[in-house]
C-alpha cells in the first residue's frame, strides 16, 4: 500500500489513549483502547496511515496502563502497530534545547511557588494549633493544602506546555509534518503556534473509521 493515496501520519499522545472520551457505551478502558488500536492497524495496512510515538510518551503511556493493569493485548497491539521515534531535536527550525530550557524553568518556578503556598498555608494556621488536638490540626491544615494543590496546578498548568514528554511530541510531529492527536489542551496550543495539523483524542477512533469507510466505498 505504499503508493496509497493518503499517507498520512500522526503522532499520538498519552491522553488519546486513556481519554473516557473515546469510551463507547459501558466500554473499560481495555476495550476501548484495544478498538482503538485495532483501527490504527486496518488504517496502516489498508491506507497506509502510520502512526507513531516518541520513546518517552510511550514509557509515559506505558506507566500509566501498568497502573491501570490492561490486558497483554494492549501492549501487544501497541508495540505493533505505533511506532516509536525520537525526534530530530536538533534538525528542526525552532531552538529546540531553549524551549527545553524554559520547559525545565517553567516547571522549577510552579513546583517552587507551590511550596511558598504551601509554608504560607501552614503559618497561617499555625496560631489554631493550640486550640485542637495535633492529630486534628495537622487534618485540616494537610487537607487544606491538598485543595490548594490542586486548585494551583489546574491554574498554573492547565493549557501550558510543561514537561519534555509533549515537546518531544510536537518536534516528532514537525519533522515527520503529521498530525498531532491529543486532548491536551496546553500541547494545542503549542500545535496551533507550530503551524502543525491536530485533532482531539475522542475524534481520532471515528477520523479513521470515516476514512476506512470511504476507502470502501471509492475502492482504493
């Protein structure tokens, strides 16, 4: 099929995998990414759509379906049919090592402003400590702080490029000129400034299947 029309590629993200938003009906995890997989290989073999993964997305994604305890056809049909490449970080247009850089700092300065949130958390409350028992002081002050976490993370965060896992992504999917499939909202944004062609995770498993079906009915 090389000579396929399509010959498209796209570069695939942890969050398109393990998005609900793929789920059909009373589908786990399980079935739905083994369906997704299993039209990522009818479009490879029957269009000659490649898809492919950087090595770190795909230890990333590796981690989280051993913390989810998939079935082996998972993994199997993974290292089947997605194909991991590192990307040429050092070939592209872009300054790739400065946006590593800034990555890296972004990263520090979140993580360092959480703990000064989180000191100033525990000063506060440091004056109602005598009038509980410790036990009692150190449950709401912690349970305070984990509110504050995540109250932090999801602003400072949410639709921010900030780990080298996602650039690596977005290079991979610059140097092969593929699309770029995520529900990470911050990796879009960074596509969007790219110049790069992406979709949402929950729209990929039907992309495919529209494509299969017109490669049906025109028959290619």
């Amino acid at each position: 099929m090389s000579d396929h029309p399509l010959k498209q590629r796209f570069v695939i993200d942890t969050s398109a995998v393990l998005t609900d938003e793929i789920r059909r009906g009373d589908e786990g995890l399980d079935e739905a990414a083994n369906r997704l997989l299993d039209l990522v290989a009818e479009a490879k073999l029957g269009l000659n759509i490649s898809c492919y993964m950087p090595p770190s997305i795909y230890d990333e994604l590796r981690l989280m379906l051993d913390n989810r305890d998939v079935d082996d056809e998972v993994y199997s049909k993974l290292n089947t049919w997605v194909i991991k490449k590192n990307p040429a970080r050092f070939e592209v247009m872009i300054p790739a090592e400065i946006v590593y850089e800034f990555i890296d700092e972004m990263s520090d300065r979140v993580d360092r402003g959480l703990r000064v949130s989180e000191k100033a958390v525990r000063k506060a409350e440091e004056p109602r400590a005598k009038e509980v028992e410790e036990h009692e002081y150190m449950s709401e002050v912690d349970a305070v702080i984990s509110d504050l976490r995540d109250e932090y993370r999801k602003t400072l965060r949410q639709g921010v490029l900030d780990s080298r896992e996602d650039f690596d992504l977005l290079i991979l999917a610059r140097e092969l000129d593929a699309g770029v499939v995520t529900e990470d909202q911050g990796i879009i944004n960074w596509a969007e400034d790219f110049g790069l062609r992406y979709l949402k995770g929950r729209d990929f498993p039907t992309l495919l299947e529209e494509y299969l079906a017109a490669s049906d009915r025109e028959g290619w």
